[in-house]
C-alpha cells in the first residue's frame, strides 16, 4: 500500500500531432494574421491563466554575431486544453531580465494588445475570455543584446569565447516565476510543446546548435530552419568555427561541438558512455539526435536534445558533469517539473542517477534538512548539497530499501508513464512508494517532506 492513499496529480499529457506551419524569416504583421484562426474569444473576464494550455510555436530570429544583436518574431498557436476558461496568457523567457529585452508588436489573432513585462514573464491579455476548447494566435516581437560576461547569470545568455549561448530566449508559455534566487536553480517552468519550428538567419555563417533537427539552409548559408517536436524549450548555441565529433549509441546519434579541442575526445566518451548506460536505465530516449554542445561558459546546462558543457572545464569534473546533464533529458527533458519551485524531482532525481552509473556517491556538507523547498529557499552554500546530494542520497536509501531490480522497473515505468507532462516531488515519491510493501512515506520520506506528509 502507499503511505498516501491517491496521488495528487498535477500532470497533463502534452502529445498532440500538429500541421507543421510555415514561417519563412521575420513574419510580418500581415503574415501573421493569416496564421489566425477564426477568434473564438467571447467578451468577460475570468482573472485565470494555465500552464496546461496545447501552444506550438513558429519564430525566427535575426542574430547578428558581430553586434550581439538578437531579435526574434514568435507566434504561438494556442489551444486552450486548461478544463478551465483563461483571460490571459504568461510566456517566459530570461532575455527579459539579462537581455535589455525591449517589447515589440504583441498581438492576439492579428490585434494589437498591450501586453506587460513582470520580472521574466510577459503577460499578454487576451481582450476576452479563451473557453475550453478555443484556439487563439499570439504574435510576440522583441529586440535584445547579447551579454559579454559570464558573471552571475549573464552566461545563460551571452556572447562568449567565441560562442553565443542563448537559454530560455523563446516566449515560452509557463506562469509568472521570480528570476533571481539566491543560488545557481533553474527559476523556470516550461510545458511539452508538439512541435516548434525555428528559422535562425545570421550576419555570417555559423554552426548552430539548436534543440531541433536541421531540415534547410539558404544557398548562401545565412539562414537555417529547424524544427523540434515534443520538447519544453529550445536552446541555441552557435560559433563560426565549432568543429564535431560524433558516435552512434543503439539508434541515436550522439555529437559534440566545440571550438577548443581540449579534452575533445574525452568528452564525447564520457557522453556515449553516460547515454548508453543511463538509456538502459531508465528507458528508451525518443530522439534521433543527442548533442553535446561546448558553451560559452559558466554551468553545465540541460535542454530537450541539448546539453551544454562550459568552456573550460578541467578534466577531473568532467565525466561527472557531462552525466549529471545527460540524466537530465529524462528528469526534465522527458518528466517535466517546476525546477523553481519543486527542484527536488529533476535535480536530486538525475544526480543520483549520475553519480549511481558513474559510482561516485558521496556525503552531504550540509546538515541534513528538507527537500520541498523552492530554489527560493535554500543557501548558496546548501542548495547544491541538499537538493543533489541529500536528495540523491534519499533516493539511493529507496533503491536499497525496494531492491535494486524492483527501484529501477519503477523508475523505467514512472518515466514511461509521465513522458511529456509535468509531475510534482509527491508524484515521485508516491510512485516509489506504491510499488514496494516497505513503508518509504514513514521510513524515509515524511520527515524530509513535511509539506506533503
């Protein structure tokens, strides 16, 4: 029996097969408005927005790698698949707060509306209320520089050694999330989209990595479209000289791109080795392509596809990072969750999985303490030590008290079950609990999760 008798589950499956849309460079207002459905908006208010909203995106974007300048046009198409009627939509995206980002046409099926900027979130009103069921087009347009540093936070979206990192820059539906915190968390929340399609054009020619399979490029090499499916965002990365490396695991193809060739080879063995044996534990990866990807610098990095492994890192960390972020495409790329708000069930989930195939578990620095907090709530010193060692620890106490064999079919199916949606620390930790006649919820995680138990 579980410890709690029903799941609460906050999930809704994201699979949905969509006409691909076309969108050739920046799309103008006119064209826009073709993309529009008959508005099925009705006049009201009902004071309601939702993350579990159907959107598919089509964006271009207009990056100029000797200025940094970074403009893109975004329309999404939105179905509302909420179970509730919403008056206004909120999209993510950190440009706003490291980018000087500067709001340009923001329209509803081809009217212009005023929308606002809230810390990293842009709240767009739709003028009337979206039933269930009701579909609407939303255009959004801005213009930003990319930053020069890697201080702070400035290296999620920065112009670098050569490479211009570019995280959580598409408007992505999600709901209002503060960006700063006090440690390095990800303060973001991104549903599965069915499919996005991104155009890039550039100043120069550029070797892009995206969170998308190549499908053109222009004659001249100044434009490349990629489309994605079934990802919760999508990453871009590019230099003008990335060289490649590239192996094969089962059906997927594995590559890395970089521009210094130190510890080249090693990095591309570590992510082979990581995939391979993170593949056979915890289920088959759906995706062609994987690819590891030389950022700018600052922290390792997860996207859908895409990871990224600064500029720079020693070798003694290497195969640890390249793990850790590899287990992401599972724990979160795969299962979604709030990273801001419930970190515990992507960061502790894909450290321990890391650092289990890699065996290199160790002891907390940190007194031990709870694991439901936000990323809000945690020290710099502690957060790493509580929510990736603590968290990964406790579940590695759950893999001894069930079995090894029995843990990991649970964790395959778990995977298996939730692929797509977003899922909460007690999804997690009921799942665990009910395929085992131990007691987790009183013997191991009652007292770490006080908020659930």
């Amino acid at each position: 029996m579980t410890w709690r008798a029903k799941r609460r589950s906050l999930s809704l499956a994201l699979i949905v097969a969509v006409a691909t849309m076309s969108l050739p460079g920046f799309v103008p207002a006119t064209a826009a408005q073709t993309l529009r459905p008959v508005s099925t908006i009705i006049p009201g208010s009902v004071g309601r927005t939702s993350l579990y909203v159907r959107a598919t995106y089509a964006t271009s974007v207009r990056l100029a790698y000797g200025s940094r300048s970074f403009r893109v046009d975004s329309v999404a198409t939105i179905t509302n698949t909420s179970g509730g009627p919403i008056d206004r939509l909120e999209f993510n995206t950190a440009v706003a707060r490291l980018g000087g980002l500067k709001l340009g046409t923001v329209q509803v099926d081809g009217r212009d509306v005023r929308a606002r900027v809230d810390d990293q979130t842009i709240v767009v009103p739709l003028g009337g209320v979206l039933p269930v069921g009701g579909r609407t087009v939303v255009r959004i347009a801005y213009a930003s520089t990319l930053r020069t540093s890697l201080t702070g936070s400035s290296w999620l979206f920065t112009k670098a050694n050569g490479i211009v990192n570019a995280y959580r820059w598409l408007p992505w539906i999600s709901k209002a999330t503060p960006f700063e915190r006090p440690n390095h968390g990800d303060p973001f929340v991104t549903p599965t989209s069915p499919f996005v399609q991104l155009t890039v054009t550039t100043d120069r020619k550029l070797v892009i990595a995206t969170s998308g399979d190549l499908v053109s490029r222009s004659e001249d090499g100044l434009t490349q479209r990629f489309e994605a499916r079934d990802v919760r965002d999508v990453t871009l990365t590019a230099a003008p000289d990335f060289k490649s490396r590239s192996a094969t695991v089962g059906g997927t193809r594995i590559r890395y791109l970089y521009r210094s060739s130190t510890n080249a080879s090693a990095t591309l063995d570590a992510a082979v080795d990581a995939f391979r044996v993170l593949e056979w534990r915890l289920g088959d990866y759906p995706y062609p392509t994987f690819t590891v990807v030389q950022s700018a610098g600052g922290y390792g990095m997860e996207s859908p596809r895409l990871i990224w492994i600064p500029y720079g890192v020693g070798a003694a960390n290497l195969r640890y990072l390249v793990t850790h972020e590899t287990a992401h495409q599972w724990f979160y790329g795969l299962v979604g969750n709030d990273q801001a708000r419930q970190p515990f069930a992507d960061e502790a989930a894909a450290d321990f999985a890391a650092r289990f195939v890699i065996g290199a578990k160790r002891s907390s620095r940190c007194s031990t303490g709870r694991l439901d907090r936000s990323i809000y709530g945690y020290t710099e010193a502690c957060y790493y030590e509580r929510i990736y060692i603590q968290g990964g620890n406790l579940l590695d106490a759950a893999r001894r008290s069930m079995g090894s064999d029995v843990f990991w079919t649970a964790i395959r199916a778990y995977i298996a079950t939730h692929r797509h949606q977003l899922v909460t620390n007690e999804t997690l930790l009921d799942w665990l609990d009910a395929r085992t006649s131990r007691d987790l919820g009183r013997s191991l995680f009652e007292s770490r999760f006080p908020s659930i138990y």
